[in-house]
C-alpha cells in the first residue's frame, strides 16, 4: 500500500485554479522553444501541471516551496513528466533563479520578505500574481498582504511591464481581487 496522500484541497479550489488559467491563458507569448521556468511557492505544483498539459515548448519547471509536506504530491501531480518536472523543499528567498527563463510567483504575499523578488536577475521575464486579501489568520495565512493593485504594482517594480491587470472572483456573499503582473525585472 502506498503513502496516504494528505491533501489540502483547497489548492484546487475555483479561486486557485481560475487564476492559474489566467495566468496559463497569458503566459503563451512568452514561451519559446526550450523554455525553463521557475515556479516560487509552487505548494502542489499544480501550475506546472497546468502548463505542461498545454505547451510543448516548456522544457524544464522547477517548483520551489518551503512546506516539506507538499513535494511528495507536488511529484504525484506531475508524474507524467519526470525528467522535466523538479519539485524541490526550499526556501524561495534562497533559490538561484539564473538557470530558467520564466520566474513565476503566485504567492507571494504568503512570503514574510520580498528577497525572492530582490534576488532576479535583471531583464529576467517576472509573473507575479497576488491578491486583496489581508486575513492573517487561517486559511488565509497573508504575511506580505497587497492590499491594493498599486501597492502590489509599486512592491514588484518592472523594467517593462507587459501586462498588468485585476481579476475579479466573486462569490455569492464574498469575493477578492487577484492581480497578475508580467514584466521584465
């Protein structure tokens, strides 16, 4: 019998999985043949999931997350691509980005510092999404909130920004905001 896979689900919730399709929907223009990328605060890895079952020009991805819990998921997800797929226990904030194209943040407001971000290189292709939300407490666990789209756009400073923009998830008796930045460092 093998490992029990203790999941949180929530990492597959609407919220989660329309802002990764987002993102997927946008990233397409930026891919080239052998395109690497780097996934920070990758939890489950289900973004590389994402992207590998839509484009063949991605080579190599890295997930990076501090949590030990989630790698063995994280490679049960992405099992289809062992040898393009590299899900790694760390912290973002000490990882060398330099090797990969692409450097993908889709929390970081869960980071207590903005070292990952200070840490890229310049010219670096840079996606960044974050969002509203400011609860501290569980399940939220917000440590470096953007309250605002120009708090978020002012913390993450581009060279050259490509695309910057608001996704709304509403529910029936709440909602948030979403904020995705693509640029060049």
């Amino acid at each position: 019998m093998g490992a029990k896979l203790d999941i949180d689900h929530t990492s597959f919730s609407h919220g989660q999985i329309i802002s990764k399709v987002w993102l997927c929907d946008n990233i397409e223009k930026y891919l080239k043949n052998d395109t690497k990328i780097l996934i920070l605060g990758a939890w489950y890895n289900v973004l590389g999931f994402m992207l590998l079952t839509r484009y063949k020009q991605i080579t190599k991805i890295t997930g990076v997350d501090i949590n030990k819990d989630v790698k063995f998921i994280a490679d049960r997800i992405c099992d289809a691509w062992p040898s393009i797929v590299n899900n790694i226990t760390m912290d973002a904030d000490l990882f060398d980005s330099s090797d990969y194209d692409i450097i993908i943040n889709c929390s970081p407001e869960h980071m207590k510092t903005n070292d990952w971000f200070n840490n890229i290189s310049k010219n670096k292709l840079v996606i960044i999404q974050s969002s509203n939300v400011t609860i501290e407490e569980e399940p939220w666990l917000v440590s470096n909130p953007n309250p605002t789209i120009d708090r978020f756009i002012t913390k993450y400073k581009c060279n050259n920004t490509h695309f910057i923009d608001t996704l709304s998830i509403d529910y029936t008796h709440w909602g948030y905001k979403r904020f995705m930045l693509i640029g060049e460092k």
